[in-house]
C-alpha cells in the first residue's frame, strides 16, 4: 500500500505545485519516465520475488533515467534523437511487459 | 541475437540478483519480509508520478498554447482581410468622388468639355473606371477528373496570360478575370497553386470578359493564338472551354495607383 500511497502523493504534488520543466529538458521527459517505470515494475517484481534491495532500486532508477536521457541526448547531438529514443523505449518496453507479465502471474498466479 | 534474448530472458535488473546472492552467502536472510514498506520504493513511486504528471501537463499545455496561437493567426487574418476590404471600398468611393468632382470642374468650359472626354477615354483605357460594351466571355475552367499527381489538369497562370493576350490580339478594347480589371499594373500570377490576378487569389473557373465588337473578337481569337492555345490545353489535359457572345458587359474599374511614375518628360 506504501508505494501506491507514494505514486500518488507524486501525482499531488504534480497537480499541486504545477511544476514546470525547463524547455531544454522537455524531449528527455518521457523517456525518462519510462526508464522510471521499468525500474519501478523492476522493484516490485523484486519484491514480489522476495529479493528486493533498496540500494540496487535506488541506484538502478537513477542510473535507467539518467543513461536513458543521456542517450537521446546523444542522439540527438548524432541527428539520430528520435530513432534512438524508438530503441529506448523498445528495450524498456520490453523489459517494462516482461516484468509485469512476472508480477501478473504472482499475483493472480496464471 | 544473444542481447534480444537477454531483454526477454532476464527483465529483472540483475543487480537484485546478485545483492540476494551476496546476502545469502554472508549468511542473511535474502530480504526481510515487509520490504513493501521499503522507502526507497516508496520514493521511487513518488518521483514517478511527479514524472508522470508533470509530463501530462507540459503536453497539455502545450497543445493548447499552439491552438490558441493557431486561433489567434485565424483571427488576425479575419481582421485584416476585413481591413483590406473596408479600405478598398474607400478607395473606390474616393475614386468616384474624385471622377465626379473632376467633371464637376471640367463640365464648364467648352475646353473643359473637350478635356474631361480626353481624360474619361484614357482611363478606360488604363482601366481606370468602369467600362460597358459588348463583347465575349471566354470561361477556362480545370478538367473534371484531376489528375492529382502533376496536378497539370487545372488552369495555369499562363493559360490565363495566353487567354487574355489572344483577347487583346483580337481587338479587345477591355478585359477583365472573374471581376478583376486587366490594368497596365495588373499581373497573372500564381503563388503556391493558386492564380492571383492584380494580387487577389482567384478559383476556377475563370471568366475572362473583353469588350470589343462581338463577331469579329469571338473569331479572331478563335483563329488567333488564344484559340488555338485553349484548344491545345482542352485536346491535352481535359480543361474545359467556352466562348460566348454578349450584348452588354459591365468590366470594373481596375485599381492603378502610381507611386513613382510622375505623369510627364520631366525637366
């Protein structure tokens, strides 16, 4: 219940403060944010499988949107930015259904 | 393939793995049990959903500054179109009352007289004012089945060059496109796909009207360059014609203010 509180505390505070990214951060928002999500279906298929660490969630997450941001940087640097964001966000889509297929049968164990 | 089937083989971050397997063997127990009170994951959730609605918002926002502006473009064209408009029909007005005063003037002498006949003759010559006489319509219209590839199936700027040329050829005295005098300042033109004559866009189809003695410019510009230029287009991409006789047609005035050119050899 814990983590479902915090997304939506996130959510709140999103709607609330009305933060607003600076413009020459805008393109790597998404990808950032599904490096985020395959880190925390990572986490929670952790948990569920009853291995989780907080240390390899915390450094796992900062490193995914980090690394994914830094490579449509790259790209974009490259001329390549937008295909290299479609291989991003293949492999973290990936990974993202993989993960959640696992929590699937977990928890409805089919 | 071994990096495809690594993604599909192992989606877990193999980190959890490893730190489970290190645990295990300094003797731990894996993991406690309550690790969804875990506040690494909590804050985890919390950063993605600021993530997740601060993404949200931006789009929205977005989208709705660039359809606000697009609205605000619609607007200001609206307004100057309406301007342009408003101004034109002033300038006609004043245009009149200018005639009308000249006239006025010149009605009162003999001299006079002779000189406001000279000064009306030359404006309907330039296209100065309003002109009635008989003559013949030629209507150009695009072929009914567009070919859209080339797009060489509707009426180009220079078939209407063509048309009117044939008309002066042919002994017009006055000649007007879909309302639109043919001054000495007019142009034909087309600006991305679309003919502007005396700089206003125009649609198909296209009424050239001329003045001149109505037998002989209905034939003479059949037997003349526009005819055959008209029957050349309509044999070879399907663009329809016509040319009809009229008893009376009314050509407007045309709009030929001079800037620089000073009337006179100057001294």
């Amino acid at each position: 219940m814990i983590p479902l509180a915090g997304l939506l505390v996130g959510i709140l505070a999103g709607l609330y403060f009305d933060v607003s990214v600076p413009l020459e951060l805008q393109p790597y928002l998404p990808i950032a944010i599904v490096a985020a999500l395959d880190a925390v279906f990572g986490g929670i298929r952790a948990v569920i499988e009853g291995i989780f660490n907080d240390k390899v969630f915390v450094v796992s997450f900062i490193a995914n949107v980090l690394i994914a941001a830094f490579i449509v940087f790259l790209g974009d640097q490259l001329g390549v930015g937008s295909q290299l964001s479609t291989a991003v966000i293949v492999v973290l889509g990936i990974r993202i259904f993989t993960n959640v297929a696992t929590i699937r049968r977990h928890i409805f164990h089919a | 393939m071994s990096l495809l089937n690594d993604l599909f083989a192992k989606p877990l971050d193999p980190g959890y793995e490893d730190a489970a397997a290190r645990r295990r063997a300094a003797g731990e127990r894996p993991t406690s049990k309550r690790t969804w009170r875990s506040p690494a994951l909590a804050i985890g959730l919390v950063a993605l959903g600021l993530l997740l609605t601060m993404s949200v918002l931006q789009v929205r926002n977005t989208a709705s500054v660039v359809s606000s502006e697009r609205q605000g473009l619609i607007e200001q064209i609206h307004n100057e179109d309406e301007r342009v408009s408003r101004l034109q029909g002033e300038v006609s007005s004043l245009e009149s009352e200018i005639g009308r005063l000249e006239s006025d003037l010149l009605q009162n002498s003999a001299a006079g007289q002779q000189t406001r006949e000279e000064v009306e003759s030359l404006q309907a010559t330039t296209g100065a004012i309003a002109v009635t006489g008989p003559g013949v319509v030629v209507t150009v219209d695009n072929a009914a089945e567009q070919d859209a590839e080339n797009g060489t199936d509707k009426v180009l700027d220079l078939d209407l060059r063509q048309v009117v040329n044939g008309l002066w050829s042919a002994g017009a005295e006055a000649v007007a496109i879909n309302g639109q005098r043919i001054t000495p300042l007019t142009a034909i033109r087309s600006a991305q796909n679309v003919i502007q004559i005396n700089y206003r866009p125009m649609d198909a189809p296209y009424e050239v009207s001329a003045i001149g003695d109505p037998r002989s410019l209905a034939r003479d510009f059949g037997d003349g360059s526009g005819g055959s230029w008209l029957r050349d287009i309509a044999s070879s991409s399907g663009i329809y014609y016509d040319v009809d006789s009229e008893e009376s047609l009314t050509l407007p005035a045309g709009n030929t203010p001079l800037s620089f050119a000073i009337p006179g050899e100057g001294s």
